[in-house]
C-alpha cells in the first residue's frame, strides 16, 4: 500500500511516479499559491507599478522598474515550484520557493508601507505564504538530510 503522505505511485514502463492529480490532490494549497505567485508576478513584469498601489506608493519613483523585476523574479520562483512539484525535482522546487518567500515578503512590506492600515489585509496573507514557502522549504531540505543518512548508513 502506497504511503499516503507520499501518495500513491503508477507504474509508468519501468520507472514509479506519482500521477500529476495525485500531485494536485496532495498538494492543492501549494499548488494554488505557486499558481498565484505566477500570476502576480506576470501581472508586475507586464504591467509593472500598476499592479501594486502600496508598491507604487512605498517605493516612489522607482517602482516601475522594481515592479517589473519583482514580477520576473516572483513568476519564476512560482514556475519553478510548479514544475518541482509535478514532476518530482526538489532541485528546481527549493528555488523557486525560495523566490516565492522573497516575492510573497516583498509584497507584503510594500503593500503595508505604502498603504498603512488599508494594506493590511493583504500584507498579513502576504506575510503568511512568506512564511509557509519557508516551512515547505524546511520540510523539503530535512527530509533529502533524513534521506541522505539513511543512504550514508548502508
């Protein structure tokens, strides 16, 4: 029996690997917020200080092109998770939650800055995906140790 935490393998050939919707039914909140973290940041590279008031507002006069870098670096890291995720890479995940946690903390202090208490809603949802890419990356990195010494002992 497949361990659930893991989720139930599919023999494709010779090779064992999860189906994407088993991929997408054991992780649906990390899915969803790499899916908006590619949104947001192609809605900055494009549009740049219009995607963000509180952006516009904190930064001033150097938005524009800190919007657009912003969005490349936050739809990258949300690609990035994505394609760890579904295709099993922890190699390519690991950044690209990386670049989440920066562009979900960016945000958050931008937001907050520049709008005061009217970006606080946003900035605390903000600051807690910042902090669940965090985590994820601890679980992730803990776990690949946990393996690596089972592997040192044999």
């Amino acid at each position: 029996m497949a361990d659930p935490l893991i989720g139930a393998a599919t023999e494709i050939g010779e090779h064992m690997t999860h189906s994407r919707r088993e991929s997408l039914r054991l992780n649906p909140f990390g899915t969803v917020a790499a899916g908006a973290a590619v949104v947001l940041g192609a809605l900055g590279a494009v549009i740049g200080d219009g995607v963000s008031q509180g952006m516009t507002l904190s930064l001033h006069d150097t938005a524009g092109p800190v919007a657009h870098l912003w969005g490349v670096m936050f739809a990258t890291g949300g690609v990035l998770k994505i394609y760890g995720l579904y295709w099993h890479r922890t190699t390519m995940e690991i950044p690209g939650l990386w670049m989440m946690t920066g562009g979900y903390a960016f945000y958050s202090i931008t937001v907050v800055t520049g709008l005061g208490m009217h970006g606080l809603a946003a900035g605390v949802i903000s600051a807690a995906l910042t902090i669940g890419c965090l985590i994820k990356v601890r679980l992730i990195t803990r776990a690949a140790r946990h393996l690596h010494d089972l592997e040192c002992e044999e």
